[in-house]
C-alpha cells in the first residue's frame, strides 16, 4: 500500500460512509452478542465483592457520591470515573451482577465499533483510498471485540476500568486524527483530545500510555514525524504527557499504600528484563493463537536471562524493534504498530511489577486493534494480487478464524462464571501453583464442599510452605471441619510466618474454646483485639466466647 508524504483530508462519498456506519453497528450487534452471556455470570471474590461491599455506602449519584469517588486515592488503581459508573449501575437497580456485566458488555460493543471507525480513518488517511477499507476496518473491529483475550476484560466486573478506559483512548485517538490530519489542526477537535485523555486517566491509569500511543500516528498515517517537525510533535503533546506524569503518580501512590506494588529492590534488574522480554513473545502466542488462557498466570520461578523462554522474547522484541527501525521509510505502519503495542504493554511488562501475576490477557485490551489491523491490511493487499482461488482461500481462513475466536471466547466467559469455575480453570494450566490452589479450595469452602477443598488446601502447604495464608486456608478448613488439633496446629504455623494475621488468631481462639483451652483462647483474643481494637465488641457477642465476654 503506497504512502503518501502528508495525509489527506477525507471526503468520501455518502455510500462509503454508509457502508462504514453498517460495519459499525453490525460489529458492535456482534461483539455484544458473543459477550452476552457474561450477564449470567455472579460477583467474584477476587475484588468484585469488595467493590461491591464499597458501594453499598454509596448507592446514589449525589455530590457527596462524588467527593467520594475522587477522593479514594490509596486504596486502589485511582479510578473515579469507573466508580461512578458502578453507582450509575446500582441507581436505579438493586445490586446485582446482571446490571454490571450488562454495562460492561455493552461497552465493549461500543468499543468495537470505535476500533472500526479509527481503523478506517487510518487507512482514508493513508492513502491511496479503496472502496474496500471499510471491510478491512470491519474485519478489524471484529477481531477485536470477539477475541478471547478481550474476556477477562469484559467478564471481570472489577475490570470495568479497562473497558471503560479503551474507551476514551480510542475516541481521543479519533479526535486526534481529525485535530491534525487536516491541512491545519481543528482545535475543536483538539479539545476533545485532551478531554478524552483526562478522562481516560480518571478511568484507568493505563492512558498514561495514550501520549505515545498519539505519537505513533504522527508516525504512521499522518506521516508528520520528519526532521522539520518532529519538535512540533512533541511540544503539542506536552500537556498530555503532564497529565500522564499526574496519572502515573497518583497511580503509584495508589498502589503504593495497599502493598500491591512490588519494591525495586525484591526482584533485580535482570530479573525484571527476563520478564518483560519473555512478556512480548507470550502475548504474540495468545494474539495469535488464544489458547490456555487462564485468569491467573503464575511466576514460574526466576526470570534468568539464560531462560529459553526468555531468550527467545528478547530474540522476538530485538527483531521486531530492528524491522521497525530499518523499514520505518518503506513500511512506517509496522513502526506504527510496534510503538503503539509497546506504548501499552510496556507498563505493565514486569520493569515495575504491580500484582503478584506475570502477564494477563487484560494488558491486551487496547494492542489488540493495532495488530489486527496490520495483519489484516496485509492480507487485503494479498487478497487484491491473488486469483479467484487465492482469494477464496483468504476469505475462508478469515472466516473460520473469527468463528473460533468467537468459539474460545464463549468457552472462556464459562470460566469466569463464578470463583469456582474460575480457579478450576486456572488450576488446569498451573497445578503446582500455591495461590491458585489456594484460591480453589478458598471457593469450595465457600460453597460447602469442604472435603474436596481440603484435598487443595493441604496441596497448597506442599507447595507453598512458607506462606502463611496457605496454613491459614488448612488450618480453618481443619476447624470447619472439627479437627481442632490439626488446626491448632496449622493456625499455629500461618501465625508463626505472618503474628499479624487475624483470622488465623480469630480460628486459633475458637479450636483452643472447643479443646478446653480458656486461658491460651484468652491470651489469643487479647492479641487480635491489640491489632484490631474495632472487632472487641463484635467478639463479645460472638456465642463461642460466651464464657470469656468479659474477659477482654
């Protein structure tokens, strides 16, 4: 596909734009389609009901509401806007999982649709015009919004943020396109750059990204990255690369004071290298061919350089980078690309590790479209020099790859189901994992299958002995259970690794009532009320302690 040296203005005819405007509404009829099963889905115990625990204070959209949202900076990702669109869910609604899962779904298709209309206004502005580019940008949003990877985001009430946050970063990408693709910038358009990107951090602290992300196309289709003006290009910017700085603080902060963040000093350079290089090739795999997708990708040991695995990341990003580098004037969309997945991923590639995951289908949400649109640009071209049978055989493969996208990404809302279905699946792929066991026997605790649970739970210990909430999950399914010596003696364990853990104090005081321990149950609820001077009231009510209440 030729370049011109300066994008064009767009002015298609009316039938073109109304093809366009189809794709759009059938994308986004699909997606939302495919997706629609996530509103049978419940609340998970992985942050949605702690969410949901949050928003039962603040049912209503009111000013105090409001304060609230913007207000609640270290205790999570600072998101005020995808909180208000949790209460605007619960406005007018009881709290239910049907309200949230629905918005986010319907988000989703509203994003799809977007990825058609950026995808087509890159290949208007790209030259040379073809009556087909609204099939390529069709093609594009639709992969984009069925693909599996795309789940997680979706399924996952407590990633509203993300949804919501793509959102605003591919309408301040449209913006910008319309703000200088022109012979001069609109500032109309301008200003709604700017307000999508503020937005988008409000949403999400992942648009501190979407300055570069901006960058990448002045560098392909606008093709304004040249010696004369790539000052231009940056100083424009610099407002947004300000409010990116504030964004990337307030998140560090955030995350900061709740411990999710790891220090620097926990894991060395070399290791933080080997896992953002072995990052770029695992997200190629899952771009590519989304199978064994799970909710939750453990470490799997340290990330020595000499890995295979993370050689060959960095063999992948080093070529990728080179080809960008030496075909930027032959081929600027794959330097286009290369930065705007890189301006994405790079945050969260493990340099500053944030969670206790080595990758996640999430962190694709946005990288997705830009190779989408790469890919399927360059078959269209095949498509053009191919014969009848070469033609029918690019269609085919495109078709039948959207129907198993569409097919894996069923099978992976299945997954998110509920939290035993989704530790179910993520054990399937990482059985030696002391979390994800965890988790699993954490789920099947809760819903009273307590002899299966045990079976993981004591897998955890073995896998996993010197975490304390691994002996603390065996020691209370012990005290469910009735087998108060073994879990006086696991409870016993988790406090020795971690003498702040209340629950395993609260389960330890209740076996040492039950094996006719007064005097060590006391000395116990001394220590828990000495760490947590709020539960003292609740433990006197508390018919186990009844012999004790005045006591402490």
């Amino acid at each position: 596909m030729s370049i011109p040296d300066s994008p064009q203005p767009c002015h298609q005819p009316s039938a073109s734009r109304s093809w366009l405007v189809a794709a759009m509404v059938f994308v986004a009829g699909v997606t939302i389609g495919v997706h629609w099963p996530c509103v049978r889905n419940g609340f998970l115990d992985w942050d949605d009901t702690r969410y949901v625990e949050s928003l039962r204070q603040h049912p209503q959209l009111s000013w105090s509401t409001i304060r609230w949202a913007f207000g609640r900076t270290g205790h999570d990702y600072y998101s005020p806007l995808t909180w208000l669109t949790y209460v605007a869910d619960i406005h007018h609604h009881e709290i239910s999982p049907y309200a949230f899962h629905r918005t986010s779904v319907v988000l989703h298709g509203v994003n799809a649709a977007l990825v058609v209309a950026l995808s087509w206004l890159i290949l208007q502005m790209a030259g040379p015009r073809r009556n087909d580019h609204w099939v390529i940008a069709g093609v594009t949003g639709l992969i984009f919004g069925i693909h599996p990877v795309q789940v997680e985001s979706v399924a996952w009430v407590a990633e509203r943020k993300t949804v919501l946050c793509g959102c605003f970063c591919l309408l301040g990408a449209l913006a910008y396109l319309r703000a200088v693709g022109g012979l001069k910038r609109r500032l109309g358009w301008w200003f709604m750059v700017l307000a999508a990107t503020a937005a988008a951090l409000l949403a999400k602290p992942m648009a501190v990204s979407l300055p570069v992300a901006l960058v990448a196309l002045d560098l392909y289709p606008l093709r304004r990255f040249d010696r004369a003006r790539w000052k231009t290009c940056l100083n424009e910017k610099l407002i947004l690369f300000a409010l990116a700085v504030v964004g990337g603080w307030l998140t560090y902060y955030s995350v900061k004071q709740v411990g999710a963040m790891e220090a620097l000093g926990a894991v060395s350079a070399t290791e933080r290298m080997g896992i953002a290089a072995r990052g770029f090739g695992f997200y190629l795999e899952k771009l590519l061919w989304p199978v064994r997708l799970s909710p939750f990708y453990p470490f799997d040991g340290t990330m020595r350089l000499t890995r295979p695995d993370v050689m060959l990341g960095l063999a992948l990003v080093g070529v990728v980078v080179g080809t960008c580098v030496l075909l930027y004037r032959r081929r600027p969309a794959w330097a286009a690309t290369g930065m705007w997945v890189g301006a994405f991923l790079l945050p969260v590639s493990g340099l500053m590790q944030v969670g206790a995951q080595a990758a996640a289908d999430r962190y694709l949400y946005l990288p997705v479209g830009a190779v989408v649109l790469l890919v399927i640009g360059g078959l269209a071209a095949a498509y053009r020099r191919f014969g009848i049978p070469g033609r029918a055989a690019v269609a085919s493969l495109v078709v039948c790859y959207c129907l198993f996208l569409g097919y894996r990404s069923r099978a992976q809302i299945a997954a998110w189901r509920n939290d035993e279905t989704l530790w179910r699946t993520a054990f399937r792929y990482y059985p030696d994992s002391g979390m994800i066991n965890r988790q699993l026997a954490t789920a099947l605790q809760r819903e009273g299958k307590l002899r299966e649970a045990l079976v993981y739970a004591q897998r955890t210990v073995v896998v996993a002995p010197e975490v304390a909430d691994a002996h603390e999950t065996l020691g209370i399914l012990y005290a469910d259970l009735r087998r108060c010596p073994e879990a006086l003696a696991e409870l016993e364990i988790a406090l020795h690794l971690d003498p702040t853990d209340q629950r395993a104090l609260y389960f330890l005081a209740r076996c040492q009532i039950q094996l006719e321990q007064p005097q060590q149950a006391l000395h116990t609820l001394q220590r828990l009320v000495e760490l947590n001077p709020q539960l003292a009231a609740s433990l006197r009510q508390d018919p186990a302690f009844a012999e004790l209440a005045g006591k402490f």
